[in-house]
C-alpha cells in the first residue's frame, strides 16, 4: 500500500471517528446552551416539559425560563432529552418568519434579486419552504441562530435562496430542490457548537482553533442525523459542503464525482454569497473564474449565466483594499516555494506531501490568469487611471488569499497523524502566514 493511500485511509478514519464523537455530542454542547441562554434573555425561552437529568435529577420544571442564571444547570450535567427538544421559543423562527425574511433580503440586495429573477421561478424558495414541514427541534436552532448569530443566519438564508436559484435553472427534481434548500439553510449548524470568540471579525485563527472550524461541517452532521428522516441529499449535503473537487476540501479530502450535487450546489452557493456581500457583480463573475477546477463548472457557468444583466450592479463595494499587502503575501508564498519544494522533495513523508506541490502549481497558474507579478504595483498607477481596475485585483487577490489559508488549513489536516512532520509543517506555516494579513473573518465571511 502506497503512503498517499495510508495517508488517505487514516485521514478517513480520522474523519469517522470524529463523526462518532460529535454525534455523541451533539445533543449537547457548551457554546450552544450559552447562546440558548443569551437569547432567553430576549426572547422567551421555556421548558416545554420537566428537564432531567440522565441520572433522573429534575433540574427544571415545565414552563421555567432558561437564561443567564438558570443555564448553568443544563451545562452541568449530562440530559436525558436533547435542549432542542426540551425547549421552545415565544417567538420562533417559522416557515411563515423565514419567508418573510428571505423577501427582505432579496429585496435589499441587487444580486439576489437579479439572481432569483433570472432563476426561471423567483418565488420557488416560497413554495419549497411550505413543502419541507420543518420538525420543532430545527426551528429551535434557527431561532437561536437568528437572535445569536444573525449573521450566520443571513448567511444560511441568502446561500439557500442562491442554491434554489442554481438547482432552478439547473432542472433539479423537486426532491432534490427540496434537499439542496434545506442542506442549505442548516449547513453551518456545526458553527453554533463553537467557541463564537474564535470566529469574531478581525481575528486571525490560531494553528490549533482552525480543528474547531474543518470539524464544523461533521457537527452539521451530527445534529441532523438525530433529526428522524432526515434525507440522505441534506445530511451529504451538509456533510460535503466544504469538500472541492481537486481534494483541497474538508473533512475528508474528497475528489470530483464523489461529492455529491447538493455539495456542489452549496459550494458554489456560498462563494457567490460570500463575494456578492463585498464585491460588484462583475468582480463576483472573476472571482467565480478564479474557482474553476475546485468548484464544479456547471454549477460555476450557471452562476455566471444568473449574474449576467446588462447595467452593472453597484452593490457595497469593498473599498477598504490593501492591494500591496495581499499582493506581498502572494509574492512571498511563490518566491519561497522553489526552497520549500526541495526540502519537500527530501523529506520522509515526501510522497504524502506532494499534494502541496499541486496546490502552489493551481496558485501559480489562478496567479498568471489573474495578471499578478511581484512587479505589478511598480507598474500601475495607484492614484490615476490604473486606480479603476484595483477592485478587480482586489477580488482576485482576496481569492489568492483564501486558497492560501486552504492551503494550510489541509497541511495541518493532512499531516496532523503523519509521523516526522512537525519541522517542515512549521516551515511552510511561517512562509505561508504572515502575520500582517489576517485572515477573512466571518461576519459571515465563508471561512466555514
Ligand atoms: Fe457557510
Ligand atoms: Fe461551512
């Protein structure tokens, strides 16, 4: 058996013995019955029937309120019943609410609008949301993903409204609109089960928090599985949303017509959500070129065609664009590479690390597409005419950067079992970081 095999077969292992864990936790988690209890401080929360413990203590009565002081006697013991079961809100997210609020969002944005017009049936997301008959314990969570992590819920709304579009145009079946629409509102449920700190905007993740964020899709996962009847379409969904079709992706590094097309559909719904909330469309369509080869290109030349309208939508454009920064940090991760790839070429594990040397080839070549060289900001004129094409660059460099954070993201996934790593993972971690360059934040940034 090869080492690129070994290494592949433990990394699957891994990834199943991570999914036992968190559907043994998933009933229960620290980060979110904290979020459970700052919302009880707004908005009703109450004990739908006796809380228990597993070892039968009652520790609230039916109809109690959860919140700030009554919380901690839920984190300290072990349930007999899961909160979202136990619990409900007064004012919770609804089939009704959702609607409602998916009407504002689009109204709001110019891109989804354009998006779902173009789509073939504008108001699909509204009779597909009456066909799902969303079970209690999943609107729970929504609700308290509404009123703790608004963003995170916009995010989820806007992403499912994109992915319908997509499955729309594409010709999907109703069964399968259906799950894509659900896997889509409920793909970043695993992100309530984490510490929110590490997650705030502005803050650069530390080495051992980025575990938190490659597990987040298998929690998805895990807290859906416990949901009865759940379709095999959502929980994949869920599951592989990060996956990419080179095997960059996570939790199990898988490759092209293994990830299934809820995934996909996901994948390329988020990238467009992600980049329409900063970017103009036209710069959305570069950075979607800039995907080809890890997101599926029917999928990416389906976006492409549904953003496509004569007038140029000017939605919030990033104006805040540190070209030299992010253009440094790109120059400094190709010029040390040659150095890097000798000492990979030499190393014990050099056959399990050789996926990095494909990955920093798809960056030199998204790199030369683009028209980036370390000599480029020489040539343009910042404050005169060559100002105007900076947003542009700007896209294809925040892209730049993302496929570099990947990047280390999977050598420190890939390698974490790997005997004799440590020295060269090191290595490429202080070339690939700098500390200059945070990494994009979630507000919601697609960083999960
Ligand atoms: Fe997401
Ligand atoms: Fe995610």
């Amino acid at each position: 058996m090869s080492v690129a095999h070994d290494a592949a077969t433990l990394l699957h292992s891994e990834v199943h013995q991570e999914l036992r864990v968190q559907v043994d936790a998933a009933d229960q988690n620290p980060h979110f019955t904290h979020a459970v209890a700052r919302v009880g401080e707004k908005n009703e929360v109450i004990a739908q029937q006796d809380i228990y413990a597993e070892n039968g203590m009652k520790l609230l009565a039916k109809g109690a309120r959860v919140n700030r002081s009554t919380h901690l006697r839920l984190i300290a013991h072990r349930l007999e019943l899961p909160l979202d079961v136990v619990l409900c809100a007064a004012d919770s997210v609804d089939e009704v609410s959702m609607v409602r609020d998916m009407e504002r969002i689009i109204s709001a944005d110019p891109i989804l609008r354009n998006i779902t017009m173009r789509s073939g049936d504008p108001q699909g997301y509204k009779s597909i949301l009456g066909t799902l008959h969303l079970p209690a314990p999943l609107l729970f969570r929504l609700t308290v993903m509404r009123d703790d992590r608004n963003d995170l819920y916009l995010h989820s709304l806007r992403t499912a409204v994109i992915a319908h579009s997509l499955g729309v145009r594409i010709g999907l079946s109703q069964g399968t609109l259906q799950d894509l629409f659900l896997a889509s509102i409920c793909h970043d449920f695993g992100e309530m089960h984490t510490d929110r700190t590490i997650l705030s905007k502005g803050r650069a993740i530390q080495g051992s928090e980025r575990r938190f964020i490659h597990v987040h899709p298998i929690t998805s996962y895990a807290i859906l599985s416990k949901i009865q009847n759940m379709a095999p379409g959502v929980l994949q969904g869920v599951l592989q949303h990060h996956e990419r079709l080179d095997g960059s992706g996570y939790p199990s590094a898988l490759t092209e017509e293994r990830i299934c097309t809820e995934a996909r559909i996901i994948a390329v719904a988020e990238t467009v959500e992600t980049i329409a909330r900063r970017a103009r469309k036209r710069q959305i369509r570069i950075a979607i070129r800039l995907n080809t080869g890890r997101l599926d290109s029917r999928y990416l030349s389906v976006a492409d065609e549904l953003l496509q309208t004569k007038e140029d939508i000017d939605s919030t454009s990033d104006h805040n664009i540190d070209v030299a920064g992010k253009l440094a940090r790109l120059t400094m991760v190709l010029g040390a590479w040659p150095a890097l790839q000798e000492k990979i070429k030499h190393h014990k594990q050099s056959i399990a690390l050789d996926f990095i040397g494909k990955r920093v080839r798809s960056i030199q070549s998204l790199a030369m597409q683009a028209g980036l060289s370390a000599d480029l900001l020489e040539c343009l004129d910042l404050t005169g005419d060559d100002a105007t094409v900076l947003p542009e660059l700007n896209v294809a460099l925040v892209e730049m950067d993302r496929v570099i954070d990947e990047l280390i993201f999977e050598v420190e996934r890939r390698t974490s079992h790997l005997p004799d790593c440590g020295p060269i993972v090191e290595d490429i971690r202080k070339t690939f970081e700098t500390p200059s360059v945070s990494l994009p934040s979630v507000e919601h940034t697609g960083k999960m």
